[in-house]
C-alpha cells in the first residue's frame, strides 16, 4: 500500500504525506511504521527540483538601470509596480506563473497563467494590470531582467 500511494504521487512524497494517505484508505498505521518501512523499501521524498547542469548566478544584464533603487515604500498608488514569474509544479508538467503587484497596497493587480515561460505571458500580466488600475500617468515597472521582461520579441 506504501509503494502504491508513492507511486500515485509520482514518487514525491514521504512518510509523512504517505502516512496521511494511508489513513485517508481507513488503515490504521503509526507514523513510525511508516518511516521504518518507507527506508526499508528505500523510498524517499523528492526534495527540490533538479536542476539543469550550466552556470547559476552571474552578473545580471543591464537592459535599463535600477531606476526603484531598493525604494519599496510608495506614497501613492500606480506609481511602482513590481513583477515576477514563478513556476508550480502541477501533474501535467510546469505552469508559469506571471504577476504585478503594486508597491503602495501590496496587491497583485493583474497576472498571466501559461504553459510555457514566455514574453507573452509577462505581457499579459501587464496588459491586465493596466486595464484593471488605469493609471493616469507614468508607472514605473521594476522586474528581475531575465530573459522575458528584456526580450525584444
């Protein structure tokens, strides 16, 4: 039953999660058990994601000079939004998830949701945050620079 549940949980989970699954079936286990019987048949929680070979870090490129400047508190709304993108893993691989938040309230104003980690989908998020804040003057977007907020396509 161990090895099914881990199995139907595409090998991620542990003892812990796959103790809550067995009591989620009606049987009656200690987490103990568990643990001792999950190192016996040699099963283990997937930690991390792997991580492909190549340089991590580095200097970052700079497309537009660091205009926010470390300067998180805003006075007013619309005057600083700042966006990322980050990927959740789901069953049927990655989604990547784009998202501005706005500097003065703290809530995120508009987002994206795409399969793949695109310029398009930055876009989108910006689109939305601007047709749902319509911010009447300038608003100055601060972002990491990777390859889709300074991509020309």
């Amino acid at each position: 039953m161990i090895r099914h549940a881990w199995n139907d949980s595409g090998k991620v989970y542990g003892y812990r999660k796959l103790h809550d699954d067995l009591l989620d079936q009606g049987e009656r286990c200690c987490p103990n058990r568990v643990a001792r019987l999950t190192r016996l048949a040699g099963i283990k929680a997937q930690i991390g994601y792997k991580r492909r070979p190549g340089t991590h870090g580095g200097r970052p490129s700079l497309a537009v000079d660091n205009t926010l400047d470390r300067q998180f508190n805003v006075a007013k709304p619309n005057r600083a939004w700042v966006t990322d993108i980050t990927y959740i893993r789901t069953l049927e691989g990655f989604a990547y998830l784009a998202v501005v938040i706005d500097l003065y309230s703290r809530r995120v104003v508009g987002w994206s949701m795409q399969s793949r980690q695109t310029t398009d989908g930055v876009l989108q998020a910006l689109h939305m945050a601007a047709g749902r804040r319509k911010p009447t003057h300038r608003v100055l977007i601060h972002s990491d620079q990777g390859s889709q907020f300074i991509s020309m396509d």
